[in-house]
C-alpha cells in the first residue's frame, strides 16, 4: 500500500542503528533487541540439544560431546553477557514503562529538558551493573575455572 | 568566511526524485552563496529561486509553528526553518525526506500514515454530553494542575520528525508512532474528556504504546520539546493500572460555576455571536 502512495523510504533494520539522531537511548534500545533474538536463537538450539536426553543415555553423551571447547565456553559467556545486559535493561524498562524515573510532565521551555534527561542517572546506574557483571562472569568463565 | 565558522560557498547536497522521471531517489549538489542568518529552508528557496525551479518541499509559517518543513537535516530530522546553517558548521548540507513515509517527490514525504494513526485514536474530547458541546452554555473546569498534566503534549505540530526518528517505526508500519500515541494521552489525560475506553482497543493493541522499547529518538529530535517518549511511559503506566482495575476512575470535568451575586458590567459589551 505505501507503494502507491509513492517511493518507499522507511529505513528498516538500519533505523534501529541510525537515522534521525543517534543518542545513547537508541543503542540501548538497539542491544536490547539485539540481545532478545540471540537469547532466543540460544534457547531454541538449547532446546534442541538438551532433547537429546530423550533419545537415550549414549545420544545425550554424544551430543555434550559436540557442545564442548573453547569455542563453546565464549559462546556460553557471550550468552551470559546478553542475559545480563537484557535482563537489567530490562528491569530498568519496566520501571520507565510504569512511570518511574521519567519525571512529570513540564512547561517545555529552550533549550528542552526531556524524560531521556531525568532517565540518565537510571541508564548509567544499569550499564555499571552490567560491566560488574560482565567482569565477574569473565573472570568466573576465564580465569577462576 | 561570513562569520569565522560558515564557508560563503554552501554545497546543498539534496535528495531529489520524481516519480515517473527516476526509479530511485538521487543526489544532487546545488551551491549557493551564505549569507548570515540563513536557515536551510532559506537555502532551499535560493536553490529553487536561483538554480533548478523544479525543487520541491513543503513549508508554509517559515517560524517552526506549522511542522511543514520536517526534513532530514544532515542525517537528523528537523525542521528546515528553524534549523541555522551556521549551527550546523559545516560547508555540506545534506537535505532529505523525513525517513520511514514514502517520498511523494523530493523532500515532499506523504504524511497520511501520521494522519491515519492519529485518526484512529480520536484526538479529540469524548464526551456523553454532545449537547453541551454542540451548543456550549460555559466551561469545563479544569485547574492548573490538571492542565499542566497534559499541556506539555498539546504543543506537537505533527512535522513527523519524531517519526522519522523513532526506530520502531522504521520496521513496523502497524505501530501507530510517537505523534499518534502522544495526542491519545494528550486527550486521555485532560480532565474534560472521557475518551479513554474509545481510545483502548487501538492503545491495547498491536498498534499501541507497547511496540515502543523507549528509544528515546522521539524525544531527541522533537522541535517543540513535546516528549513524545514520556508521553507513551506515561500511557503505558494507565493502561497497566486499568488492566489491574487500579486505574483512577474519575468523571469528566463539569461546566464551571458563575460567581453568584455578580452582575456584568454595562460597559463591557457582549461576546460576538458564534460564527460556526
């Protein structure tokens, strides 16, 4: 339909890294995404491998078999990198969806305070949450283990 | 140099295409001269005025009121009226369509998905007393307070910046966008309306508050500081305290109450008659 009302010009995926501005909110938003399809592409191929067990003792074995290495180890920690970052951005999404940490709304007067301004401290706090938790978990996967 | 920072010479780098002349949209330079104070939509008139009349764009009041001229300004939606070249310091200034709405021709974008989402949601007061406001016998009350709840919201121009902007409107034409759902709880939260079960099916649903994951972009690049993004949290707040029955039931505002034992002045003359 928005082809008869003339060219097409809507961005697609690239909108979501680009086009319009490009303020942190938008790559947190981006990552959030990101990070969701690949916990969910993980936990499909999960589901799979795990269904082995099903089969019997000797398939379960083979396919653990399969899933071993180094190669294996930084794919888990990539997966516990993403499950970090989604689950306290998310946390800190919900908050904002009820109204917490947006502030009210105000007389817009230049140079314009924005929700995004009042979110800053919120955003920050979550993303140091997430390093802590992205360098304990390397040392826990690399150097402790 | 004009002023230390804005070349003399100005390259326009525009996005141009016309249907039935070109398959896809193309760039094309245009070099003006700069003179101090020059916003983009000045340059846009010099182009057309001076090198290739068949330039086109839409633009009308040229003081950031009527949201015509939203383009994409070096990358960055914004209006072409109010935005300096100067602010811009750069010699280059790229000009596009507002992204995410099909290009009619040049920088004109067809706003009718905007108009269409906005539609849907009836941004207008609801109320069961058509009566009163057919044929209106006084005002609503409304405090300051209760103004200030929704005025922010009352300032969009609907230039579709935020639109352009948004990266979930960049892959979804279903979701009803940042002007759309701002105006819904623009109307929800005025204490004269009563609209919000009319508004629900449409906020509740696919096209609703809840494909919007706070990118923030809206807000960024909106050029009369309405906060569409705060809006939509805000929306989102309601529709979760009305799913959990928690949401605060109130009736629409009533007409304001005349002083008693005041009588008019005789020397102030009557309102003129309703002309509509």
């Amino acid at each position: 339909m928005e082809k008869d009302r003339g060219h097409p010009n809507r961005l697609g995926i690239w909108g979501w890294i680009g086009g319009g501005s490009w303020g942190p909110d938008r790559y947190l938003y981006t990552l959030h995404r990101i990070t969701g399809l690949g916990l969910l592409f993980y936990f499909v191929v999960h589901i799979f491998v795990t269904s082995s067990r099903a089969i019997g003792q000797s398939a379960w074995e083979e396919s653990m078999m399969r899933v071993t290495g180094p190669l294996f180890v930084l794919g888990e920690y990539l997966v516990f990198v993403a499950v970090a970052f989604h689950a306290i951005n998310g946390v800190r999404l919900v908050f904002a969806e009820l109204g917490l940490g947006i502030g009210k709304p105000i007389e817009p007067i230049y140079p314009y305070r924005t929700c995004l301004d009042d979110q800053r401290p919120w955003a920050i706090g979550a993303l140091l949450l997430i390093v802590a938790l992205v360098v304990v978990g390397a040392l826990d996967f690399f150097v402790w283990h | 140099m004009s002023n230390g920072k804005v070349p003399e010479q100005i390259v326009f780098r525009i996005r141009r295409f016309a249907p039935g002349r070109d398959m896809e949209p193309v760039w094309k330079d245009y070099t003006i001269a700069y003179e101090a104070g020059m916003t983009v939509l000045d340059g846009l008139w010099k182009v057309k005025e001076s090198i290739d009349p068949t330039l086109a764009w839409r633009a009308s009041c040229r003081m950031g009121v009527c949201g015509s001229c939203g383009m994409l300004i070096n990358g960055k939606a914004g209006l072409g009226c109010n935005t300096q070249i100067s602010e811009l310091a750069t010699s280059v200034v790229t000009v596009a369509p507002l992204s995410n709405f099909p290009i009619v021709r040049d920088l004109v974008p067809d706003l009718r998905p905007l108009f269409d989402a906005h539609t849907a949601l009836s941004p207008y007061i609801i109320r069961s007393d058509s009566s009163e406001q057919e044929e209106p016998t006084g005002e609503y009350y409304q405090s300051a307070e209760e103004m200030e709840s929704y005025l922010q919201f009352s300032y969009c121009i609907k230039c579709a910046c935020c639109m352009a902007a948004c990266p979930t409107c960049a892959t979804d034409p279903i979701y009803s966008g940042p002007v759309a759902l701002a105006q819904a709880h623009r109307y929800n939260t005025d204490t004269r309306d009563d609209g919000f079960e009319a508004r629900k099916d449409v906020l509740a649903g696919e096209a609703g508050p809840w494909r919007c994951h706070f990118a923030g972009e809206c807000s960024r690049v909106c050029p009369k500081g309405v906060d569409p993004a705060k809006a939509i949290q805000l929306m989102k707040r309601q529709l979760v305290a009305d799913a959990l029955g928690l949401r605060k039931k109130r009736l629409p505002a009533e007409l304001a109450k005349k002083p008693d034992g005041i009588e008019r002045r005789p020397d102030i003359p009557e309102a003129p008659a309703p002309t509509v």
